[in-house]
C-alpha cells in the first residue's frame, strides 16, 4: 500500500495537510492514468465525460447545460466538442425557437465508442477498496465539499 509521504519524500505538519496533498497527488495519478487509457480510443476524459453526459441525457441538450453536467468545468468545452463533432460522434442541431442556442447530440458512431470504451473500461483503479471503503471514500470526498 502506497504512503503519500514516501511516495512524494516529504513530512506534513498535521493530518489535514498531509490528505490534501493526498488529494492532490491521488487526482494527478488517476488523471495520467486515465489519459493514457483514452489515447488508444483517440478521445479525452473530458470527451469522453461529455459523450457519456449526452448518452445519459437521452435527447439533445444545449452546450450549457453539457457544461453544467461536466466533472471538470472546462472553458474548453465548446474546443472539445467541435473536435467531438469532427469526429462524427456527436452532432450540432440549432435550436429553432432561439437561433442563439445549439443543441448537442450524440451519434450512433459515439454510441458505439461508448460501448467499446465499456468493453475495457476498469476499475481497477479502486482494486484496492472494498465496497465499503469506496462508500466511505466517497462520502468523505462529499464532506469535503
């Protein structure tokens, strides 16, 4: 089992530091992880939360809602879905009571990269914990918050 302190060689001068530079150190290793799992696919982890957003979503939804929806605020958004929709995996449709407004939907090639993203998705990233433990993990992450 990892220790925070070996792992970075640093001393912490209580607890509460100590876990969030946990935090901190464990988001940056889950994000390389999960860069390096997309690659393959030709997609990010922002992409591929916003295909899974519109999948969920089950119809069109606007650029604003798919940014309120998303796990990382990114200003990018707008920059992630045109490479989406140069892709073919999602599609732009304009909103016929408000020219202003666009509405996103995702296609069935994105349907598809879903369900083979599916196939080799893991969780091996929370091997470690029981379910409880994840239950527990994440609870305290909503206390944080």
């Amino acid at each position: 089992m990892g220790d925070i302190s070996k792992d970075i060689k640093s001393k912490f001068p209580n607890a509460k530091v100590k876990a969030l530079i946990n935090i901190i150190y464990t988001a940056n290793w889950v994000n390389s992880i999960q860069n390096e799992f997309f690659k393959p696919f030709g997609i990010s982890p922002q992409q591929f939360n916003i295909l899974r957003i519109l999948r969920g979503a089950g119809e069109p939804v606007s650029v604003q809602t798919i940014k309120e929806r998303m796990l990382e605020r990114s200003p990018n958004a707008t920059r992630l879905m045109d490479k989406l929709c140069a892709k073919k995996l999602i599609n732009r449709l304009p909103c016929p009571g408000d020219r202003r407004v666009v509405h996103i939907e995702i296609t069935k090639l994105g349907l598809g990269l879903l369900e083979d993203i599916a196939k080799d998705f893991n969780e091996d990233l929370l091997t470690n914990l029981s379910n409880e433990e994840a239950t527990q993990l994440s609870d305290l992450l909503d206390k944080i918050r």
